[in-house]
C-alpha cells in the first residue's frame, strides 16, 4: 500500500503511475481528506501545548494558595474541544485509510507501459519449461494435443471404430493384442474424433 507522504509528495507521478496501470482513481479527495486530517492535528497539537501551559499556571496559583476556577473551566472546554477533534480526525484517518487500500502500487520506472500482455518484457527466464499432452472428452467427442516440443510420450492407435491413446505401445498393445500399427503423434498435433 502507497503512503499518503508518498502522494503527498509527488501526486501527479502518483496519479501518471496509476493510469500507466489502467486504473482511474482520483487523488484530489485522498489529499483534500488527507489535508483536513493534518490541519486538525494540528490544531489539537495547538489545544494541548495550551492546556498544558495553562495547567502549569493553575497548579502554580494553587500551590501559592489561589483559585482559579475560571481557567479550570476553560481547561475542561479545552479539553473537549480537543476530544472531539480528535473523534473527527479518527474519522477521516478511516476514510483516507479506505482510499489507499483501493489505490494500487506504482510500477518500477523501468517496467515498460502497455496495455496487453504481449506488451510484458521478458527481463529472466529459469528452469525447464513444463510440456504437457493433453486428452478432452466430451459426451460427443474425445480430442488430444501433443505439447509443441513433443516430450512427453504419446502412442495412438486409430481404426473405424477404435481409437486407442496410451503413454507407451505396450500399453495399447496389452488391450489389443492383434498385430496393430500405431504411431507417435506429431509435435503440436491436434485431433478430434465424434463418438
């Protein structure tokens, strides 16, 4: 999750950033709540620097034998001043909070822009690349693919009214034990019989 300092900081790169990403969020709210948030901490921080020092000056007539009631009841006026703004601030955190969990993580400067997967650069590739063989049926038709780079086994066996699939002849030949021709699929070879 971005920082509000972060687009505080730098909201155009922020809002160029989350359109390169094809997301359409505006910023404005986010800093215009995050700009009520600030001036009200501010002015809470401003309500208890005072209620502090007017608090050191009641103990102090107090101690010299004095009363000041009226200072102690702007005190307690100060005080929920400051704890309903405090309330309000709590408020608006929760909303900025809300806005920054929908607002997704910038790209790197070097991840180029684009709209389409075909757009992604490959930067590093690792390990064998997985191949596989597939068989789909349906309730009308059976269908096979072999992997394009054709590592994985696949033996076929096809007449009239048979198609017989399996991962090694002996397979297919333990089913039909009669003289049958059968053959290895071509790489990336598609097939579909109707049943």
């Amino acid at each position: 999750m971005l920082s509000i300092s972060r687009i505080r900081e730098n909201p155009d790169a922020v809002q160029q950033a989350i359109a390169a990403k094809g997301e359409q969020i505006n910023l404005k709210n986010l800093l215009e709540l995050d700009r009520q948030h600030r001036a009200i901490q501010t002015e809470v921080n401003d309500l208890r620097a005072e209620r502090n020092r007017v608090s050191e000056k009641i103990a102090a007539t107090k101690r010299s034998g004095g009363d000041d009631k009226e200072a102690i009841a702007a005190m307690r006026d100060v005080g929920d001043k400051i704890k309903a703004l405090e309330e309000k601030s709590a408020g608006i955190d929760k909303e900025i909070q809300s806005a920054l969990e929908i607002i997704p993580n910038i790209p790197h400067t070097s991840v180029p822009i684009g709209t389409h997967e075909k757009d992604n650069v490959v930067v590093k590739e690792w390990g064998d690349k997985p191949v596989f063989t597939y068989l789909v049926a349906t309730k009308d038709s059976l269908g096979m693919t072999k992997d394009t780079m054709a590592a994985k086994p696949m033996v076929l066996y096809e007449s009239d009214d048979l198609v017989a699939l399996g991962s090694e002849e002996i397979a297919i030949r333990t089913l039909l034990p009669q003289e049958i021709d059968t053959y290895d699929p071509y790489e990336g070879e598609v097939k579909v019989w109707q049943i």
